[in-house]
C-alpha cells in the first residue's frame, strides 16, 4: 500500500463537478486523507449540474468553510502533500495569479506556491482572454500546473462518465497518485 497522504480538495463555480465526483472515486479505498473546501459557487454548480450537496460526495474526511481562516490549510505550518481545484474558475484563478487570499481556497493555494507543494489547477473557461492566459502564465510561473479539463477522445470513451473519469486519472497521475480504471495509451497496435 502507499504511505498515507493529504491532499486538499477545492471545489469552485466553474461547470464540471462530474470529474469532482470521477477523482473521488478513483481515490476511493487509497491511503488519502482528503479535506474539501468548496466555494459559495461551486455549491449552487454543484446542486445544478448534479442535484447534490457538498456533503454527499464521497472520500471527503473533512469539510471546511471557505471563509474560515482558522482551518488547518491556512498555515504553511500545517503539512498537505498536495493540493487540486477542480474545477477552477477564472475568478478563483485571478484571485490566486494577484496573491489576493479573499477565502481559504486563495489562501490555502497561496500556502501551496509558497510552501512548493504540488498544486493543480484545473482551469475551466472557453475561450480564454488575454487576462485568463496572463493569469495562467502568473500560476505556472509561480510552480503551480495549469490542467485545464479537456477530454482525449483516442480511447473512445463510451459515455461521459468514461470520458470524465479518464481525464480526473490524468489529474491523479500529476499529484503522483496511482490509480487504476483509466484507459491510456499504449500505441497504434496495442488495444486499450
Ligand atoms: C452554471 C454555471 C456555470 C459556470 N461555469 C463557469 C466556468 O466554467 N468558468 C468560470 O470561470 N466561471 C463559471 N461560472 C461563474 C462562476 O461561478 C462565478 O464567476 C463565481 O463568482 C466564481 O466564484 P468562485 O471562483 O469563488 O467559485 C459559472 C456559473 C454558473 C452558474
């Protein structure tokens, strides 16, 4: 079994909770800690897109207020082995590219590109503006990844729940979490 790590979940307003729940359950029965913060947004996504409240996702250990600046991911001091925002709006990202920590998700990211811990950041908007690629070149720059949610298609996902679940694996294999379930490529003879 892997040694047990904690990593920090941050739900925001950008539409794409399926991968939400897809990452959770390719983490379902691993060594990981999760603790969740979600934004006021992303629980209004959340109800829309999937007619669910933040508390019934699965694998979550612990909930924490977006506005409660006394939680464990607003200090350095305490140790996180990574951190994803999934999905990640353009105003969460902007917020984070100023160093602007308006809630515990800016705060707990700036933790992360300050303490060098892998930070994941998957940025949901179409198309991009000049202030949402400046914002992006900010955060990569500052050691964060930027892995905006899009989909491959050369494994022929059957259905959304394939298509989704596929890419929240790439998202895992960038925080170094081995997961099974996920097609990849293995070349043009070799079936998936
Ligand atoms: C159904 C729905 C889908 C949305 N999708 C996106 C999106 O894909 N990307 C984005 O940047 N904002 C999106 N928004 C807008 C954000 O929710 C809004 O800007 C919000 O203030 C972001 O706050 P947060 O970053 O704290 O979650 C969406 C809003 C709704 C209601």
């Amino acid at each position: 079994m892997e040694p047990a790590k904690k990593i920090i979940l941050a739900v925001t307003g950008a539409t794409g909770m399926i991968y939400v729940l897809k990452f959770l359950e390719l983490l379902r029965d691993k060594n990981i800690e999760i603790h969740g913060i979600i934004s006021d947004a992303g629980r209004k996504v959340l109800r829309l897109e999937m007619n669910m409240e933040h508390q019934s996702l699965p694998g979550v250990s612990r909930w924490f207020d977006c506005h409660d600046f006394t939680a464990p991911m607003a200090s350095g001091s305490c140790h996180y082995d990574s951190m994803v925002i999934l999905p990640c709006t353009a105003g969460t990202l902007g917020s984070i590219a100023s160093g602007i920590s308006g809630n515990l998700i800016h705060r707990a990211a700036d933790v992360s590109l300050k303490e060098r811990r892998p930070f994941l950041l998957a940025v949901r908007e179409t198309p991009f503006n000049k202030t949402h690629l400046k914002n992006m070149m900010s955060v990569h720059d500052a050691g964060g990844i930027i892995c905006p949610p899009m989909p491959s298609f050369y494994s022929k996902p059957q259905n959304i729940d394939e298509m989704a679940r596929n890419f929240s694996g790439r998202i895992c294999d960038q925080l170094g979490i081995t997961v099974e379930g996920v097609k990849r490529w293995k070349g043009v003879d070799h079936d998936f």
